[in-house]
C-alpha cells in the first residue's frame, strides 16, 4: 500500500557535516607567512651576531688558557698583549692597532675599554711595559681582570 500523502514522503531536517581542520582559513595561511617570516628574520640576526662575535668566544678561550698558566714573566705578559692585540685588530681594523706600542697602545686600550675603568691606567702602563721589561713589575690577577673587562666591553 501506497501512501498517497506526499508529506510522509518527506525526510527529516538533515544538518550540513561540519567542516574539517584542513583547509585552513584565509588567516590562517596569512599568519603562518608572517609567523616564519618573522623565525627567519631572528634567526638570521643571531646567526649574524655569533659569526661576528665569533673572534670574541676565541679570544675569552685563549685568556682562559692564559689565566692557567699565569706567571709574573715577561713572556706571559707578552702574550696577553699579543691576545689583546689581534682581539683589538679584529674589533677596530680602521685603527690599526697592531702597530701601536708603548704609551699609544696604553692610550688606544684606555679609549677602548669599558667607561667604568678609567682608573685603570696604572695597571694597563703595568701590563704592556711588563712585557718587555726584564723583571715585570705588573700583577697577573691584574692584567686578567683588565683583560677580561675589556673583552667584554667590545661586542660587536
């Protein structure tokens, strides 16, 4: 039997399926441009500040050594000058600080040091005279703290 109400015939109010994770919306997509436009953005500036700096992890690397095998020497000396020395070539290469000595030097590193250490002359005078004199009158322990806060006053 047939029913002859086209009514019944009729199916129940059905719901659209709702909709999937993927494709994301328009907003989304935009975000996510942004979003690794920006990771790259950052990551090329770190990337850029540590190769420039690297000169400078290999500097506090050589002065740790230095301070192992600190000796009152006019050797040892040297070589902490040596060290400042090619760290200031790298930091300031319009200056040319490798041909200074003596006073220039002494004056070049005071300029180039932290403000905070302009009571320091006497120890630098100390650490590049003691360098070449036969009996060092400078300190070790005073040449390293200078040297350290020096190096740390110079990032790129």
């Amino acid at each position: 039997m047939m029913e002859q109400d086209p009514l019944s015939q009729l199916r129940d109010i059905h719901l659209p399926q709702p909709g999937g994770f993927w494709p994301p919306a328009p907003g989304w997509w935009v975000l996510l441009v942004i979003a690794t436009a920006v990771a790259v953005w950052v990551f090329a500036l770190v990337r850029r500040k540590r190769r420039r700096n690297r000169w400078l992890r290999t500097a506090k690397r050589e002065l740790q050594r230095l301070e192992n095998r600190a000796s009152q020497d006019n050797e040892w000396f040297a070589a902490l000058n040596r060290l400042l020395k090619q760290s200031a070539r790298i930091r300031y290469p319009e200056r040319t600080p490798e041909s200074l000595s003596g006073e220039p030097w002494v004056q070049f590193l005071l300029e180039t040091s932290p403000k905070d250490r302009a009571a320091s002359r006497p120890v630098v005078e100390a650490l590049v005279n003691s360098a070449w004199q036969p009996a060092p009158r400078g300190r070790p322990e005073d040449a390293l703290t200078f040297a350290r806060a020096w190096l740390r006053g110079q990032k790129c």
